[in-house]
C-alpha cells in the first residue's frame, strides 16, 4: 500500500470534493507531491488536516484562521493526539458562541427576527417602528440584542 494517495482517494476518503482538495492546496491549507505526470499525490496524513479543515469551518473558522492553526501542526510529521488537543483547546468559547447563535436562531423561527425587512406591516409587536434598526444593521435579534420594552 502505497503512503501517496491520487486527487480521487482523498476525496473519496475525506468525503470532501478535489475541487475543494486542489482550492485547499491553492490557499496553502494541504499539500501535494507532483510526480513526472504531474498528478497529485498526497500523503496519507493530508486526511487529518482535511478533517481538521472541515471541523473547524463547522465551527465558524475562516480559511485565513483555519491557516494560522495549521501552520501551529508540525510540518515534517503526522500531527499526534496532543498537537490536535493544543489547537482545539481555544475553541471551546468559539463553540459555545455558536451554541449561542443557533439557540438564538431556533428561537428566533417564531420570532420577528428584528432586521426589518419583509416584516414591518406586520410587526408591531416585537419591532414596532422598526426600533431594531436603532440597533445597528442586520438581524439585530438574532445576534444577540434584545428588543426594547
């Protein structure tokens, strides 16, 4: 068995498309070998950064954030159990900001949802006068801010 896997194995295994697989290697986040076909070649270990890049977009990390974490990982191996745990350690007030946001968003379905659009003919009583634009731009209810009583 071969430690270099084709474009199509990884993204068979990876469940992840090799357009994104080639996107992923323009931006940096994984690497290929090119052999005198010039097809890629990656190693086996590109899998866990895959599945490192694909948790991490769940959580809400940029591509540019995604970058600075990977390039924490040692280059020259395999990242280890502890490696992985050191970058996901700051995560945890990530995810419960996201936690937050999509309680807030399934509350919210019932809701006005405090932006105004679509709903100012109809929402006297939970933005009346459109008072959640005072707050600033964009679904102010559902990012956090509380209507005014």
């Amino acid at each position: 068995m071969s430690d270099l896997l084709v474009i199509s194995e990884v993204a068979k295994r990876s469940g992840v498309a090799a357009s994104a697989l080639r996107f992923y290697e323009e931006r940096g986040l994984i690497k290929s070998e090119r052999e005198g076909s010039a097809q890629r070649r990656y190693p086996r270990s590109v899998l866990r950064r895959i599945a490192f890049i694909v948790f991490a977009q769940r959580i809400g990390l940029t591509l540019d954030e995604i970058a600075t974490e990977l390039a924490k990982l040692p280059p020259d191996r395999a990242p280890t159990g502890k490696d992985w745990s050191r970058l996901s350690n700051t995560w945890t007030s990530r995810i419960d900001e996201r936690i937050a946001e999509l309680e807030r968003l399934r509350a919210g379905l019932t809701q006005c949802i405090g932006c105004g659009c679509l709903s100012l003919d109809r929402c006297a009583l939970s933005n009346p006068g459109d008072r959640a634009a005072r707050l600033g731009p964009g679904a102010r209810y559902w990012i956090g801010d509380r209507p005014p009583r």
